[in-house]
C-alpha cells in the first residue's frame, strides 16, 4: 500500500504505469489494467478521510501523489481525477446510505465512478432546453438528455451527475447532483470521442432517456447553482496545474537522458528544470494555503510550461520523436489537452497572447 507519496512503492508503481502509456495510447485502449494497479497500491484511498476507507492524505501530500502519476501516465492519471471528483461527491452528499453502499468498492477500486457535471456550468448556454434534465415523478425523478462529457462513462458502475429540474417542461432554477448506476434501463454511454491527446481515457456522451431514479440517489438539491454548494467539490484550479506540470516533468526526463550524452542541450534544459521546480514551489504554496501566486497565474504558466517543455522533448529527440509511437509525439499531443480541460477564459487569452507573441 502507498501510504505516503515518497514510498518506494509508489515510485514502483509508477514504473508500470509509464511502461504501458505507450501502447495505451497507440491502441487508444480504456486503461482498466492500470487502474487494477492503483487500486491494489491504495491509490484512491489518498483521496477519502479514513471513515470513509482512506488514508485521508492532506492536499499537499494528493499533489505529490498527482505529480508522479502525471509524469508517468496522463491518460490513467486524468481518469482518476474524474474518478475521485464522484467519490469526494459521494462522500460530501448528504445521504449516509450512499456513503455506507459505494465507497467501500469505490475506495478499494471494486468499482469506478465518474462523473458527467460539466454542462452545468460550461456547456448548451445557447440552448433552449438544458442537456440533462430532472423531471419529478411519484417514485422520484426521471432523466432525459445527456451528460455531453463524461470519462469512462462505457465503464463505470456509478455516474455522478447534474440535471437541471423541470416544471412542465420547462427549465426553472434549480439543479441536482445524483448518483445514477451506469447499468441502469435508459442510460447508455455513446461511443467516445477520438480525442488528440488521452483518447484512451473513453471520454464521451452519456445518454439518459427517461432513466428512472429515486430520491435514495440524490447527493444534493433541488436547489439553486447545486455546484456552488460545494458537496466534495475542490474549489480553484490547481488540480489541472498539476498534472501539466507532471506532463512537464516527463519530458524533462527525456532532456535529461538526450543531455548526458550532446552538451547542447544542458543550457536549454537547465532552464526548463528551473521553471519547472519555481511552479512546483507555487503550487505547494497554494496547497499549504499561503500562496506564493493566483491559481489562475499558476495555471497560466503551466499549461506554458507542458507546451514548451513537450516540444523541447521532440526537438531533442529529432526525427525518432516525429515518428508514431515515441512519447515525445505523444507528450506533444497530450500537452494541448491542457488549453481545453476546464481552462478558463483569463488563461486561455493568456495562452493565447503568448502564442501570438503579444506580451501582457
């Protein structure tokens, strides 16, 4: 068991997750082998308070534990951060039976959650109807529409989602969170998008028609904005920070390795190592709750570094890294995952003026 993020074993464990990233990716295969593994090491206890069945690792210790599967596996690492998002709902909702029921299998990896939430707060403004909508019933309430993005939804036992309530078919101001079985008559996961980078992730649509769940299911509301309720939610955005800083290191490590051998490289990748190490100190800092800089600075100069860093890896590693299959092509692709994965405007104009060259 990984009971702490500088534990041999989780160094060991990181050593399998990196040696099967490649094929997971060539194969754009649902890493099920992977999240076995961190299960059985204690993974997604870190996450849980131990009356839960975790180890209730405080924040700082989560982000140590982030930053090395990052470096190792983004793919794997990303769905367990969709993972635990369900489980810290479950465990924050207000209902005792579900907490008793699933986080049990959930903490020991006998069963995966997911979630489907982002539409609340990102997706279908423009649209009349809301995508996922809750109608009450006399045995509870009925689902219909879709969670557009979901993670692992074709493999999940337990969807944590939001809907938006209905009043004779019209939206009104309120929402819900609920924990919906993924086997349940009128759910069904869509084929998963193809996506550029962390395509084995199996993130996709989830349908709902007419699913039917009782008031047993509901983590929150009705009530109005559920996701500002805070039910296990993380607030800020150093979450995305990590695993970008992660992918950084990765491609650090083939820096290092092309260095020991063409000198050329040492000025470049020296200075990549000391921006790599300041953001780090920021992010811990955030953690610690004294904040050394914005998270919204942090994520800004994060998803900077992941680009540069991955880019600097294929340019070290010459044609062989153009060529399919070398990690430095994929840290490439997995690098732009960052300018779209829950990045706000402020960031992305940011990203973007750097791109462009236009300094702020």
């Amino acid at each position: 068991m990984i009971e702490t993020p500088d534990s041999p074993e989780l160094a060991a464990l990181c050593k399998q997750l990196a040696e099967r990233a490649g094929e997971t990716d060539r194969a754009g295969a649902f890493p099920a082998e992977q999240l076995r593994l961190c299960g059985e090491a204690g993974v997604f206890r870190w996450f849980l308070a131990p009356e839960h069945g975790g180890f209730g690792w405080d924040e700082e210790a989560v982000v140590r534990g982030y930053l090395a599967l990052s470096e190792a596996c983004l793919t794997t690492t990303f769905v367990i951060t969709q993972r635990t998002g369900a489980c810290r709902r479950i465990a924050g909702g207000g209902s005792d039976a579900l907490r008793a029921r699933l986080l049990p299998g959930l903490a020991s990896g006998a069963a995966l959650a997911t979630v489907g939430i982002s539409h609340l707060t990102t997706s279908g403004r423009h649209l009349k109807q809301p995508m996922l909508r809750a109608t009450r019933t006399d045995a509870g309430w009925r689902l219909d529409g879709a969670a557009p993005w979901v993670t692992g939804g074709d493999h999940a036992d337990w969807l944590v989602v939001g809907a938006t309530v209905m009043d004779r078919d019209e939206p009104t101001s309120e929402q819900l969170l609920a924990v919906v079985p993924g086997s349940l008559e009128g759910v069904t996961a869509q084929a998963p998008f193809e996506l550029v980078g962390v395509s084995a992730s199996s993130t996709g649509p989830v349908r709902f028609d007419g699913a039917q769940i009782g008031d047993d299911l509901l983590l929150a509301g009705p009530v109005e904005n559920v996701m500002a309720q805070g039910i296990g939610g993380r607030t800020g955005g150093h979450e995305t920070s990590t695993l970008a800083l992660g992918l950084a290191s990765a491609a650090i490590g083939l820096l290092n390795h092309e260095g020991q051998r063409r000198e050329n490289l040492h000025g470049p990748t020296a200075a990549i190592v000391a921006e790599r190490d300041e953001l780090v100190a920021d992010l811990l800092s955030i953690t610690r709750g004294a904040p050394s800089c914005t998270t919204e600075s942090l994520r800004r100069r994060a998803n900077s570094l992941a680009l540069r860093a991955a880019q600097a890896s294929l340019a070290a590693a010459k044609g062989a890294g153009y060529v399919a299959g070398h990690p430095a092509g994929r840290w490439c692709r997995e690098s732009l995952f960052f300018l779209v994965w829950s990045c706000p405007q402020p960031v992305l104009d940011a990203n973007l003026c750097e791109l462009a060259g236009i300094v702020g």
